[in-house]
C-alpha cells in the first residue's frame, strides 16, 4: 500500500469582503484537515477571524501592516485591495521559501500566489491548485497573465461550468482547466431562519445583495413598477451598497415609495426569504450565488436574468426557475406575473432544485478535491 507522508496545505484567500468565499473555502479547508492534511491559512487582512478551527489547522499572518484597513466603499475596496496584493507577493514568497508546502491552494487573488510562488523558487516542489470564483471581466492583462498562470498550475478549478468555458476560451488553456462547484452548505439543514422571523401581512417579492451596479436593482424596479399592486404587493430589496440613493430616486420618480421597501443589510435573511413569492436576481453577470442556493434549500421560485456564470446551472437551465433576457424589463414584468398566477409552475420549479441542490454540498465538493489532491502525491511515490 502506497504511504502518503508531508500532506501540507497552504491556503490563500485573502478575501476582504466576499463572505460567501469565506464560507466556501473554510469549509474546504476543515474538511481538508479531518482528512489528515495539515492545513496552514494565510492571512493578510482579517481572513478567517472568529472561527473554530479544527486539529489539524493553524493560521498565519503574511502581514499585520494592512489587518485593519477600512474595505468599505467602491475606490477604498479597490485601493486596499491592489495595496494588500502588491505587498503580500513577497510576504507570501518568504512564507513558501522558509516553509514545507506541498499544496498551495489559492481562491482569491490567483495571480498574486502564482507570481510569489514564481519569487520563491519553489513553483517545481510545490502543486499550485486554483480555485477560480465569480465571473471576471476579459481584458488583455488578465488574458495574457492568465495564460502563463494556468500553464504553471497543477490544476485550475472554476466554481462552475459556465466559467471553466469562460476562461479556456479566455486563455486557450484546457489541460488542466475543470470545474468543482463552490460548496454552499454543511448540511442542508442549516439553511433555515435562526431568529424569530414575523410573517408579514403582505406578500411580496424579494431581491437581495449588495446595492451596485453589477447587481442591476433599477431593472427589478422599473419591472416591478409595471405590475398591478392593487392585491398589496410589495418589493422587498434587503442589502446595503453605493447605488442605495440612487435606487430610491427611482422609486421616487415612478411614484412606488408605498410598495417598494429598503430594509438595509440583514445578518439572518433565510426568514424574508422563506416568505417571499418570488426571488428575483436581476444581475448583469454573476457566479454562483449562494443566495439562490438558499432559496432553492427553501423551496422560493426564482427568476434571474443572468445565466451566464453558475445561475444557468443552479436553475438547471431553466427547468428549476425561470431565466429572462439580460436587462429586459417587460420580460422580467411578464416572468413575474407568470409566478403569480400559475403557483404550480413555481411549485414545480422550487421541488426540482431543492431534489438537486446536493451537487453544491461541502461533502460533494470536497470529496472531488481530495481525489485530485491525493494523485499528487501517489504520483511522486516511488514505485
């Protein structure tokens, strides 16, 4: 029987503000360490902060110089952001210098662990593994960098299917280029609401996410403005960003303010979304969103206009939900309305995610990961 001795993992997620990324890969990360890896988490912010971590993992501060600056706001988020990555190529090349590491596993920010490893000399020893997430924007830097970046990695896992065509079309590179879905839950059980939620008198449709421009609000608004709200119907919009004022001017101009509700950003949202007819997720591109995984776990119809990316995928291509034109108010207004007046149409829909919902588990993700990882090491036993 072959032996599997050093199974060191250095993971890499300097995340600053994606919360979901963090569960994801502290998820990945525990269930790494139960399975007798030896689990180092890099930090360089304030990544993984106020979590119980298992046996077998220790954290690491790259740096403490930028733990606590501010990542609120546009320009400060992409400021702090370029500053962090510029600083922590070195930092994290002496930690890969002076350290034991088979596996460096990056989830946010590839290109700053594949340039330090490049620094460290190292990029022969050590199996670089990418985990790929949301959806990027082309441009010929990213292109080109890239390219090289994937051709020096072990492996290259894109959270979905959509956005492993993205980036092999992008690069040109697919010899290494797969797709593991980001894990976005424990167990399924734990998407429940854990505070006392009130059922509203109303009922309404919910977005949800931050108030930007990727996340294209004002559409959901102007469909929404269309319908009838004679019957009470409400939008509920919960989540906090720059486009907040922007979006209540709107409102204001289509004269909705009595229908329309801004309920800022809300810790514990499962209860709103539990309640709601519809969740509507308007977004000009997105990645795998944990929240309309949530809302599959609970049984909510969901519309997107976005398939691009996983949304395609977690709505089974439009068999588990309905998917609209990019940016087409009147289609969105009419998907809406198709909801509410056919209810066995959006019973059908939620019932089919929820019987499919275990291919985005932690087990199910984690499971592929430690395959792949554990022919790395089988590779360089002797035989």
């Amino acid at each position: 029987m072959k032996q599997i001795l050093n199974k060191n993992i250095a993971v890499f997620s300097p995340f600053l503000n994606p919360v979901g990324v963090k569960r994801a890969t502290f998820g990945l990360a525990k269930v790494f360490s139960q399975n007798d890896y030896n689990v180092n988490l890099l930090s360089v912010h304030k990544e993984w902060e106020g979590l119980k971590l298992e046996k077998n993992m220790k954290i690491t501060y790259l740096s403490t110089n930028f733990k606590r600056m501010p990542t609120k706001g546009f320009f400060i988020f992409r400021f702090v952001s370029l500053l962090i990555g510029i600083r922590t190529i070195f930092s994290l090349a002496s930690y890969l210098k002076s350290n034991k590491t088979e596996i460096l596993f990056a989830s946010m920010m590839p290109s700053i662990a594949w340039l330090a490893l490049k620094i460290s000399g190292k990029s022969k020893e050590i199996n670089f593994v990418i985990s790929l997430q949301g959806f990027p924007r082309e441009n010929i830097f990213r292109k080109m960098v890239w390219r090289k970046m994937f051709n020096d990695s072990k492996d290259v896992f894109a959270e979905s299917e959509g956005l492993m065509k993205k980036v092999i079309k992008m690069t040109g590179v697919s010899k290494n280029v797969n797709f593991i879905y980001n894990p976005h839950f424990e167990n399924q059980n734990e998407i429940q609401c854990k505070s006392e939620f009130i059922n509203l008198d109303y009922k309404y449709i919910l977005g949800l996410g931050r108030l930007t421009k990727q996340k294209n609000f004002s559409m959901l608004i102007k469909a929404f403005s269309l319908l009838d709200h004679s019957n009470g119907l409400k939008l509920i919009i919960i989540g906090d960003g720059e486009q907040k004022s922007k979006l209540k001017n709107l409102v204001n101009r289509l004269k909705i303010n009595s229908h329309v509700l801004f309920l800022g950003k809300i810790e514990d949202p499962f209860g709103y979304i539990e309640h709601a007819e519809i969740l509507v997720i308007p977004s000009l591109w997105e990645g795998l969103p944990r929240v309309a995984i949530e809302a599959q776990a609970l049984k909510t119809p969901i519309i997107s206009s976005c398939e691009e990316g996983g949304l395609g995928e977690i709505l089974m291509n439009g068999d588990a939900g309905i998917i609209t034109r990019k940016n087409d108010v009147n289609e969105m207004k009419n998907s809406i309305e198709k909801y509410l007046q056919n209810p066995k149409i959006a019973l059908f829909h939620s019932e089919l995610g929820l019987k499919n919902i275990a291919r985005f588990s932690l087990e199910t993700s984690a499971k592929k990961y430690l395959t792949k990882f554990s022919n790395y090491f089988e590779e360089n036993v002797p035989q």
